[in-house]
C-alpha cells in the first residue's frame, strides 16, 4: 500500500474481505453498507478490455470494492472535489492507479469525456432521496448532495446511464424500496430492462429498506428474477453470515 496523506478529519477503514482500503470523513463522506452489497451484487466480466464507469462515486467505495474482480478498467465520476480527490488518493493508496481514473465532473456532462454506447457496465449508489421545498436536508452540504437529489435527479442518472452503455450493457444501483415506481418508470424510458432485484432487510421481520437492482439496456421485457433476501442483523444484533463475510472475509 502506498503512503498517502491524510487531512485533520479524515481516517483510513478497511473492507477486510477485499483488502481495500479507503480514506473516509465524518464530515464530509463514508461509505455504508449499501456500497459494499452493490459491489457485491454487481457481476463484472474480468475481461481487460471491460469498460466500467461508477455514477456518484462519493470516495470510490463501489468502484474500489469491485476492482479485485475485473481487469478492466473503471472510471470514477464524482461531482463534489473533495469527494474526487479522497477517491482518488483511495486509488493511489490501493495501488489501482493502473485500472482507476476519477472524472471530477458533473454526471450530466460525463459523455463530453466518456463515449456514448462505449460502457459494459454502470454501477451507481445513488442519492435516495427527493429534493422536495419540505425535505429536511443536512445542513452539511456534502452530505445533502450525497442524500438528496440536488445536483441530479434519479431520471437524470438513468438517462446518462442508458447514454454510456453499450447495447446489452449491465446497470446496478441500490436504492430505497419505496422509489421502486419511480425507478421503474425511469428505467422504461431510457431503455433499461430490470432483470434482477434483491431486497435487503434489517431484520428477518423488518420490511426492506434497500433494494439492489440489475437492468439491461434494450433488454426484453418481463424477465424480472427476485432473487433471495439480504437480512443484515440476527435477531441478537450480530450481523448475519452472508454479511459478515461481506465485511470481514471468511
């Protein structure tokens, strides 16, 4: 590992089954476990030649944790600069200089750099929520853009998400149950067929609240699999094997 600076609020945590390790802050932005269960869900081809862009790559958690599976290349597109460069020096410090490249870019412009139609696959941890006048957003600006659609809405990412994937190219995003309709809807009009969907819930008798979704581009309707359930804690507040090798490896 290569020996990076750190600034006063940041920190270096590790995702031990991967072996990454990724500079987060409080104050500005760490990953969660929404992340590391999109990366898991996420089938990449290990083909050099793949071509693989992370839309709202915050500190480039997805993009790091997907990294060990394929030889192809992943490209990093983050709004905010602070976020683009804990990305990039999370790159640096993994020795993924070679297959990672940050883009600190609006997504809405992203395909003036990367080329329509030239993407494998899209991976994404979106902003879940809406940007309504009523909302309650953090006063903390990063965290907002990172929790709210202000920058970009959910048919914004899906519209340049169709732009960048080649015909039959894969998407995944982790999202909130209740903007399934929402999601939906976008999907159907920027082309995206949704083929897998997987739930994950707190606990076994909790309702979900996160939902890792697979879509395809020009994809054939009705082919939606649901595949088993993600339950994250046991009923003693440990976390659940499947989850725990997540974490820490077996």
């Amino acid at each position: 590992m290569a020996t990076i600076a750190l600034r006063a609020d940041e920190r270096i945590d590790q995702l031990y089954s991967k072996n990454i390790q990724i500079i987060q802050s409080p104050t500005v932005f760490s990953f969660s476990l929404d992340a590391v269960l999109l990366g898991a869900f996420a089938t990449v081809s290990r083909a050099a030649k793949t071509q693989i862009v992370d839309l709202c790559a915050g500190n480039g958690a997805v993009g790091l944790f997907v990294s060990g599976t394929t030889n192809g290349h992943i490209t990093e597109v983050e709004l905010q600069p602070r976020l683009a460069d804990m990305a990039t020096r999370s790159i640096q410090l993994n020795d993924l200089t070679d297959q990672m490249t940050v883009l600190n870019q609006d997504l809405l412009t992203v395909t003036d750099q990367l080329k329509k139609d030239s993407i494998d696959v899209v991976l994404c941890n979106p902003p879940y929520f809406k940007d309504q006048p009523e909302s309650q957003k953090n006063p903390n600006p990063h965290l907002a853009i990172a929790r709210h659609e202000i920058t970009a809405d959910l048919d914004h990412i899906l519209g340049v998400t169709s732009d960048l994937l080649k015909m039959n190219g894969k998407a995944y995003f982790v999202h909130r149950p209740e903007r399934l309709d929402d999601l939906f809807a976008a999907m159907q009009q920027h082309r995206l067929a949704p083929k897998r969907l997987r739930f994950v819930h707190p606990k076994a008798d909790r309702e979900a609240n996160m939902v890792l979704i697979e879509m395809i581009k020009d994809g054939k309707p009705n082919g939606v699999r649901i595949m088993p359930p993600i339950v994250v804690y046991a009923a003693d507040g440990t976390y659940q094997e499947e989850v725990r090798q997540l974490l820490y490896g077996k």
